[in-house]
C-alpha cells in the first residue's frame, strides 16, 4: 500500500508520505493482536514474558487479545475496586503458571488462553462474596479454582476440537457454579450472597427510569467483568477500542439488543440499570460480528440474532439457576456462540478456522488473502 | 414383481394382472416417502413446493414423511382446534422459510426436516398458553421460536452426525423449555400453565376407569401433537397409517406399552386418560420399530424395550422438570431412541444408515437390495 | 529375571530359586488381571464361565479386574447384609447375562465390563430403599435396572470411544437417578429415603471426633459398594490388594483426601463419619494414580489433585442433587477422572490407551515395554 506510490511521487512527497506511514505502522502496531509481540519478547525475562501472557488473557475475557488494552482493562478494575483487581491479577497469574507447569501448549499460553478462565472465577468469587472486601483468605479458593480452570480448559479442549470449537468460558462458567455449589450460602468460611432470578417477584411497580436504563448498556460491557461502576466500564470500553473498534461497536450494539430483551420480559429494573441484561447479548454479538466469521451484512444479521438468543437465553438460564441461588453468568452467551458457529449452510463460509482467528479488522484481510490461495504468510501487522 | 410372470400368462390374464398392478401401483405411490413428487415439484411455483416442503415437515413430528399424511394430520389438527391448526401452520411455514433464507441444504429443506421443530414449537406454545385461544400476540413467540429451531437443528446436525445420528426433535424440546423458562409463569406478555408432575401428591383416590385408561391409548398418538380429542387422534393415526401401517401399530403398540408403565408407576389418572403417559412410548416405539432398524422380530423386541424405556425415562423426567414447573415434552423418547440408536452388538446390523431410511415397509425390501451389493439404486417406488 | 541367574548358580542354589521362583509365580498368577485365566475357562461350563465374568465385574466396581479379589468382595457384601449381597449377586449376572444375550462384545462381557454397572444400580435400590430388607419386590427394577445398564453402556461407548475414554460407571448414575425421579419418594410398590444435602442445616453443634473421622476413611473405601460396615470395608480393601497393593493404597489415600476436603467444607459429620465423604475422592484417585496413567511421582500428584476435585465436585453435586432428594452417587469422581483422563500437555504422556489397561503394577512394566516398540506381547504374567 505504502510502496505501490513510490515511483510516482516527488522525493519530499515520498519523505513525508513513508513518515506518515511509520507514524500510522506504529499506532496499527499497538491495536490488533500484536504478534510481533511475541517474537520480541521471546528471549526477555520470564517475569516480563508472564506479564505480558498475563494481560493477553485480560483481554481474552472480553474476546480480545492484546497486551495494551490488557493493561488498560486492568486498570479500570483497579480504578472500579482495588481488592477486585488484585483477585483478578492473582486469578490470572495462577491459572497462567500452573499451565506453564501443566506443560500445556505453550502458543496457546502466550495467547493468554489459559489465563482468562481463571480470571473470571476469581472475579467472580470476590462479587458474590459476602464476607466484605479485603477478606484474604479468601485467595486461597482464587488460587484453587484458577488452577481448576487450567484443567477444565485443557480437558475440554480435545472434546471441542473435533468441532473446531473455542473452549472459551465454559472452564469459568463450570467452575464458579460448581464452586457456588460446593460453599453453599452459608459457609462458614466462604459466605456469598445468592443470586436472584431477573423475572422473580415482586414485580415491577416503581417507573423505569430511560436514562438509567441508557446507562444500562455501557455497564454491560463492564459486566463482563463483574465491574458495574460506569467510569471504569467506559475505560474497559476503550481498551477494547484499542484491540479493535470493529469489536467495541459490536459490545455496545450486543449489549443494547440484551437490554431490549430484558425489556422485553419485563425483567427486574435493577437488571437492566446494573447491565447485568445486557452483558450476555454483548458477548453473543462480539463473537459472531468480526471474529469468528468474517464481517459483512450477513454476518453482522447473525451477531444481531445471536446477541438477542444470547439475551433470552440467559433470562432463561437465570430463571432457572437463580431458583437455587447461583448467577447464570455467561452461559448463555457461550453457549449460543458455540451454536452459531457449528451452523451449517451458506452462513458457514463466513466462518474463519479456529486457527486463523485475529482481529475483526485482521480477520477481513487475511480471509481475502488465503481464499486467494496465497501460500505465502505475511506478517500480519504488513498491511 | 409384476414383470416376473410375463411370458407364462395369457394375453387376457396379463391385461388384468397390468392394470390390477397399476392400481396398487398408484396406491401404492401415495403412501410411503412419495419421493417421486420431489422430482415433479422441482419445476413448480415456490408456494406450491413450500406447501409440500410443509406438509411434510407435519408428518416428521410424527416421523413419518409424506405430504398427504401431512395434510390428513394437519385437517385433523384444525378440526381438534382452529387456533392451535394456525400456530401449528404458522410454525411450520415460518421455520421451512427460515431454514431457506438461511440456506440450508436442499435436500434437507425438501424433506421437512426443518419444519416440524419449529412446528412442535408453536402447538407447545400454543398448548400451555394461558392467555385463552386467539391471543394474537402469541405470534410473535411462535414465530420467533421456529425460527430458533432452525438454528437449533442447524447447529446440532454436526455434532449428531459424528455418529450418524438423526437430530430429531431435539431442537423443538431445548427451544420450549427455554421459552417456559424465559417467559416465567407471570409474565405479563406471555403467561402459561404450569406443568404437574406425573407422581404429584394428592395420591389417586377415585377408581381407576378401565375405558378411559383404553382411550388414552389412541390419545397417546394425538399426544405428539399436542392434541387431547380422541376424533382427531383417530384421524391422525389414519394420516399415519397412509404413511406406513406398520409404523401406524407400532404408534399404538407403543402408546399401550406407555400406559402400561404409568399405571405400574400409579401416576395420576389424569395422565393415563389424556394419552400423556402414552406418547413418549409411541415415539420410542416407533422409531425402533421399523424406522431406524430394518424390522424383524428382534428389532421389535428391541422396539417394546424402548417404548419402555422412553416411557419410564418420561415420568422420571416430569417428576424432575415438573417440580419447577416444566413439561418433559419429548425429551424421553428423544434421549431413548438416540441411545438405541448408538447400541453396539448384533442388534446394531439390523440399523439404517441414517441416509438410507425410508418408509418402514421400503426399508424392508431395499436394505436387501444394498446388503445385496447391488449399485442400481431403482426408484423406490418401483418395487 | 529367573532365567538370567540361571548359568551361574549352582544346581542346588538353582533348585532352592526356581522352586521360590515358582511359588511367587503362582502368587503373582493371583493378583493382577488374571488374564491367563480367560485361556483356561474357554472350553469350561457357561455357567463357570458367567461365575468369573461377574466376579470380574464384581471388581470392576472399584476399578480392579479379578475374580479371586470378586470372591473375596461378594463376601464382604454378604457379611455387611446379605440381602445386599443377594441383590448385587441378582444384579451383576443380570447385567451380565443380558450383555451375551444382546451380543455385546465378548472381550467386554468377559472382561466383566458389562456387570459392574448392573451391580451398582441393584446396590443402591437396595440402600435407598425404605420398605426394608428381603422385600423381594425390590428384586424386579433391580432385574430391570441393571438390564437397562446394559443398554446405557453400549450406547455410550461409541461416544466416549471418540476420545478412548471409559464409558466408566456412567451408566449406573444415569440409571440410578431415572430409578429415583421415575419412582419420587411416596411410591407405593418402590418407595426410597431421600438423600441429604451434606451442608444442609442444622449446623454442626456437637464436637467431631476424631476416631470417627479416621474410621471414615477405610469407611469411605467401602461406600464404593454402598456399604458402611467397617469389617467388610476392610476385608473389600483386602480384596483389593489382592488385585494391586498399589490401587490399595492410592484407595485409602483418596479417602483421606476426600475426607480432608470435606472437613474443609464443614459438611454435616455424618457425612465424615460413614465414609460419604470419602468415597468419590477414593474412585478418582484410584483412576488416576497407576491405573489409566503410568505410576510416577507426577502422575501421583495428579491423582491427588483429581481427589480433591472429585470430593469437592461430590460435596457440589451433592448440595444440588440433595435439595431434590436424590443422591450424587458417583458422578463426581466419574466426571473428575474423564477431565483427566482428556488433559492434554506433558501429564497426557503418561496415558496409557484403554486398550493396554492393566493393573497398575503390570503397566509399569508394560509401558517401558511398548514404548521400547517390543512388537511381542509377551504373556502379562511371565514378568
């Protein structure tokens, strides 16, 4: 792109053409999933290499892969509660060694893979504990359960392999309620709060409030997170910008369509001003809208559907867990998400192999080109 | 058959033999799969096709596969109820449209196969709706919920097939037990009944009718539909019958077997008068019995064993899903048969490719002919 | 090894070995899988043969394969209770003679593969049920039950062989729980005790004792059997040694853990003191520790973290399955040793293929055998 105009323009032309270039290289290699990352850091300390595997799996919860907006999204947990980012920095630096001493794929630990599982146990863990912040022991059931997430990934994957499928978050989604189960409401040791079912009585008296139901949808991208304050949410918001706006834009359209089904079901008020209607639709739309199939017209109708079947989905599931005191937390997304991509027929030539999953902007590109046939592979960050 | 006797029959004789053999001949061609009609339909208006793609879908609820079936069963629907005839049109159309738009694979489309999901759908809706018949909003669900459907089947087909699997109506029992759930028993857009549990206190008091329990044999078959008239039971076992006698007895047969294992679990009467105890049998049954497995007297064996089966599994299911208010709707048979279906050891030589199924009485005679090797594959209406 | 010394010894000191070499030759024909004895019973009685098949199967229960450690396991059930120990004679030849009569694989029914899973479901309608000892009725679901065992485990192999798993004691928790939904708590002809939650209210007010505590855990080794009775926990324990002193103690050490977990979980000390808690953690740590994974001192960490999964999982399902009454059998430490069993990275070198299980002391042997790709499989018991 940057060469085709070479011999046709003057020399001071070129010159500030090929910096504006750099300028542009250097801002597009920061957003995406910087492979060439991982070639740099290749031979730097262990410690350094664990940070930045540590905070590709951050942003792999919210399906993203990218070590800035990792430190960014980790920032706003921070921001939103210290005592959860220090869970979810612990949750994620567990489940990332105990893969390195598992021996696991290691691609698939400098992916971040093995990290964001145990990230959204501890964080879970620390939301729905009722013994208040800053309760330390309760590390020690984070440490545990990451480390069980590292087994359920590593099980579940040669299951969902046979069908080209993610693992994605059942290892999280498996291990909380089990971990929920286990500890009862009334733990002596590990108390947490139940969780109610979003249709449940009394029903709905006071008005519903438009703006705080505006709000509602922002929070639900924080809620991917467990996070509901509204500040770190938008800075969650922008990390994910930075991997890829295509993504961002799919978070908020997703979590406005949960929003509309919680509407539409007359859910709880607080489920839809908290977001929590709104996360599961926003995860159903980003993974089918840009990343798991190439984007256009069609496939952004399907991230639309799947982000509604996500939303129902869950106010089913929620119904039906909250009965017995557990959070239906994001299994209804993951599950609708897997449905969609074992999807056969026209809409299944969108769909990009496993392998060859990067950014929704990447993926629109590199499809292009190995359709093309091109065996060569091109460093991605090339454009 | 008819081309045997040629040369030692008289002129006369040979006549009368010619046209007796084409009578039966075109009898004979509106019963079974009627798979000639594909061939004169593909030239035809799209309305007229999807017409026939519907009425097949009907009788795929029943798994049978015939447009003239379909129409019998779908008078006889409208003839038990107006309004639950609508939904169950509506739900097939909608979902036969869908799986088109979603370019599913023709074959499938013309068989039906995407249809009766979404049609089971809508009469379930419709069945358990409280809102009083001709609740128009009630659509708006139904529409909604076969179009699901069709993803449902879409999407489990991959993983089913692995094992050569049919998808049956799975998608139908995961879609409305998800609607239930979604929807709650207080919507206030929605409402439904809830369901009672089969072994529900209080314990049956009142004698136990013998005509009743008898009547509720053949209301086991109108059941599948969702239809509790005995007049419009009748008829569809009639439709059936069409299709296939053998697959018509083994309906009943299996609707007997169901009775028989709720009155040894003295479920309450009520269940054994309205033909809910028998139709998770007659499924079972039937699709054991000459369907799946070439027929013979181990394979009918094998089909008592899991109208059984399906039967028990089915109380044991209501008895679980009831307690939160649920329907078992299919699931029994639907898990009975697929586990037959997946049995290993000398019963499984007499299983049917699942791409080889036709009409039980053609499975009889052309699983001779392939076993035989023979690589003409002759029309099957020829026999 | 006795062939070896052979040239420079004298010819008494030769006599002395190879007569001490003889009889701990005939001992280690004892323990083990007794593979050698298949050859011997092939032209015997069926009625012998069946007797070893379900011996076979009596040890498949606690992951073992021996008919003598069977012999000595049936009579500690009959000690414990003999009608126990009818019921689960009723249910082994059952299971087992239905496998031959539906063809199943003969290496599977000799093996006792097929028996043990019927042995299970016919113990525990026993425990559960309330109508008490020698009501002979029980014995037709048992008949039942375990001959739906059968089916269960045919049905699922294929499945699970996908990924060569064990189709395991599956069957028995799927039939067990049908039993318990189809037959609900007041059923006339099967009534049963509903199961307790272990963390379910009242709290622990008593002070827990010690020696009871450590009691469960040889306890704990025989609720693999349902049975609560501290001699013949121990003499099912002797049993086992018989098989492999190693399974023995990677029994009792999983006992211990799951104990330990339970202790952690405050769970009601019933649970603690009648072996409940342990007996999960005991099942997967014997699957792990030297039986579908070669000994070393990574794999015998592994088998103590699938203990703890198991027992904390068991307390999980518990709680849930409790709270309708039903209970968790052992569904935990089946689940637990399936992800293991599916791990991949640098534990799943230490796999053994299903298809090279022995007892955990012949497959240190085997293993460095095949992997040197020694192509002469040489007689298992001529080490």
């Amino acid at each position: 792109m940057w060469t085709d105009g070479k011999t046709d323009m003057q020399d001071a032309g070129r010159k500030r053409a090929s910096s504006t270039g750099r300028v542009i290289k250097s801002l597009m290699a920061l957003n995406g999933d910087m492979a060439h990352l991982d070639k740099y850091m290749q031979d730097k300390w262990f410690v350094l290499q664990l940070a930045v595997w540590a905070l590709r799996g951050v942003t792999r919860v919210i399906l993203a892969n990218n070590p800035l907006s990792g430190a960014v999204m980790l920032l706003a947990l921070y921001w939103a509660s210290p005592w959860q980012g220090l869970l979810g920095t612990l949750g994620v630096l567990t489940a990332t060694l105990v893969a390195v001493i598992l021996g696991q794929d290691s691609a698939e630990v400098w992916g971040g893979l093995h990290g964001f599982n145990g990230m959204l146990v501890s964080l879970l863990m620390g939301a729905f504990n009722s013994a208040g912040d800053w309760y330390l022991w309760l590390m020690l059931p984070v440490c545990l359960g990451s480390a069980t997430s590292v087994f359920f990934f590593s099980g579940l994957s040669p299951v969902l392999d046979r069908w080209d499928l993610p693992v994605a978050v059942f290892p999280f989604n498996m291990v909380i309620v089990l971990y929920f189960l286990c500890t009862g409401p009334d733990n002596p040791h590990f108390p947490h709060h139940l969780a109610v079912p979003p249709s449940s009585a009394p029903p709905n008296v006071t008005a519903l409030s438009a703006a705080q139901v505006l709000q509602g949808i922002p929070l639900g991208v924080g809620q991917i997170f467990a996070c509901g304050s509204l500040g770190p949410s938008l800075l969650i918001l922008a990390g994910l910008c930075l991997y890829s706006p295509l993504q961002a834009v799919h978070a908020l359209l997703g979590s406005a369509v949960g929003t509309l089904a919680g509407l539409s079901m007359s859910v709880r008020h607080e489920c839809l001003y908290t977001g929590l209607s709104g996360f599961n639709g926003a995860l159903g739309c980003m993974a089918v809208g840009g990343l798991f199939f190439t984007f256009s017209w069609r496939t952004h109708l399907l991230a639309i559907a799947c982000a509604f079947l996500s939303a129902f989905v869950d106010i089913a599931l929620s119904n039906l867990l909250g009965s017995i005191g557990l959070p239906a937390c994001s299994w209804a997304a993951t599950l609708s998400a897997t449905l969609m991509l074992l999807l056969r027929g026209s809409l299944s030539t969108y769909r990009i192999p496993l392998a060859r999953v990067k950014a929704p902007e990447r993926n629109l590109c590199s499809r292009s080109r190995w359709e093309a046939g091109s065996t060569v592979e091109r460093d991605s960050t090339d454009v």
